[in-house]
C-alpha cells in the first residue's frame, strides 16, 4: 500500500465517483449563522438605548427598568450569538476532516469506496472559509504523517480533483 500518486490511475468511473463525492459535500447546507442576527440585536439595542432620552418617551417607574433590562438582554444576546456562537462552520469542518484522517491512518482495513469518501472528505474539510478568514481545520503537517502509506492516495485524489473542478491544494504543491 506504498504506491506513488503517479502509480495510481484511476477508471473514469472512480473518477466520476470522486468529482460527485465532492459536488455532493460542496452542495451540503452550511450551518444555520447566527452571526448577522446578532449584530442586529446589537445595533438595534444601543440604537434604542440612544435614541429613547431623544424621543422624550416616559414610562412609569417598573417599566422603564423593565425596558433598560430588555434592552441590556438584548444586546448581551446578540453580542453572545454575534460573537461566541459563531457559526459552526469551523467545528464542523474540523470534526469532519478528523474523523477522515482518523479512518485514513486507523490501520483497520477500508474498502475501496469508502477509502475514497475519506480522501474527499479530508480534502474538502482541510480548509475552512468562515467569513473573512481561511484556517486550517487539520495539522497538514502532523496529517501527512498520520495519513502513512494512505497519503500517496490521498494526494491522487487530490490531483484528480485538480483536473477535474480546480485548484485543490491540500497536500500537493501548487504549479509555479
């Protein structure tokens, strides 16, 4: 199991399963991003907080503390799902991509397909985009060395799904 990725052709049809495995992981829903609501919450609180003395509006003595105390939960609520929560999609990405790895370098036998959704799924989830930011969901450089005699196959997977869809740079070296 110590191939090179060139010793690797694969069929048209492992091919054609390798591009569908990761269209069918490129249309998965991302989780639900509570971010933009709590910046709303946010802004909507200290707006209110603000603009209330200007707008003259007077209320009995229990609910003006009533309303300060709402609007205190409200900006701490959306500081909380704007800022802590996140949105998941890290997590989920780097849970994916371990339990990827972890089947890739377990040592228990893999059948072929299986084998193959591995591969994709680590590639897919090696990289996370959530929002501005790029990070790494997996130690590249601790993966290759837990991949083994599994990394050669990964990186073929890896090429083919160069060739086919685009730029995929996990484990191989982008062309200069």
């Amino acid at each position: 199991m110590n191939e090179k990725p060139e010793s690797l052709p694969f069929t048209p049809a492992q091919r054609a399963a390798i591009v569908a495995e990761w269209r069918r992981i490129a249309a998965e829903p991302a989780p639900f991003n509570p971010r933009p609501w709590g910046c709303l919450a946010v802004i909507g609180g200290l707006v209110l907080f603000l603009a209330l003395p200007q707008l003259g509006l007077r209320l009995p003595s229990p609910w003006n503390t009533v309303l300060l105390a709402v609007i205190g939960l409200l900006v701490a609520g959306g500081l909380l799902a704007g800022v802590f929560l996140g949105s998941g999609r890290y997590g989920r990405a780097a849970a994916r991509a371990e339990a990827a790895l972890q089947a890739l370098s377990g040592g228990q036998p893999v059948d072929e397909a299986a084998r193959m959704r591995h591969a994709v799924d680590l590639i897919a989830h090696a990289w996370v985009s959530d929002g501005p930011t790029l990070s790494a969901a997996v130690d590249l450089a601790q993966a290759r060395q837990r991949l083994g005699a599994n990394l050669a196959y990964v990186v073929a997977v890896e090429r083919v799904l160069a060739q086919e869809i685009g730029d995929q740079h996990v484990f191989i070296e982008p062309a200069a």
